[in-house]
C-alpha cells in the first residue's frame, strides 16, 4: 500500500524581513502583472500555503510560482 505522499515543506523566503516593503508594493501597484507576482509573494509571506495552493489561487503553474519567488530574494532591496 501505498503511503500519502507530502510535499516538502518551503523553506522560508524573506531572508531581510522585507514583508512589508512588498505588502507597500502589492497595495500601490497598477500594473496587473507585477500586481499578480506581487500577489503571490505576499501569499507566501502572509501563509503557510505551498507553492501548488499559491499557484491555484494566482492562476499560474507552480514552477512560474518558484522561479518568482527565486527572483524575489536578490532584487525586493532595490
């Protein structure tokens, strides 16, 4: 039998308690597609949600998701 199957657990994002600058950010923003990556950041951020869930409520695959959130950590302190 088969046992259910987790995924790992995400490691935590906001390495310079930038929260919130993007939270600023997300409110502010007019553009929609920055708004949506904002979105997603904000999510991960404000929850414990996994990459899957913030994909499904922001309407993107789960890898779009990931390589956001990579982008997100070297480029929030501009």
């Amino acid at each position: 039998m088969l046992s259910s199957i987790h995924a790992r657990k995400r490691g935590k994002i906001d390495k310079r308690n930038e929260v919130d600058k993007v939270m600023l950010l997300y409110k502010t923003e007019k553009v929609a597609w920055k708004k949506e990556r904002l979105l997603a950041i904000k999510l991960l951020l404000e929850t414990d949600k996994s990459y899957d869930e913030v994909a499904g409520i922001v309407g993107r695959a789960r890898s779009r998701i990931q390589v956001w959130t990579k982008l997100f950590s070297p480029n929030i302190s501009r």
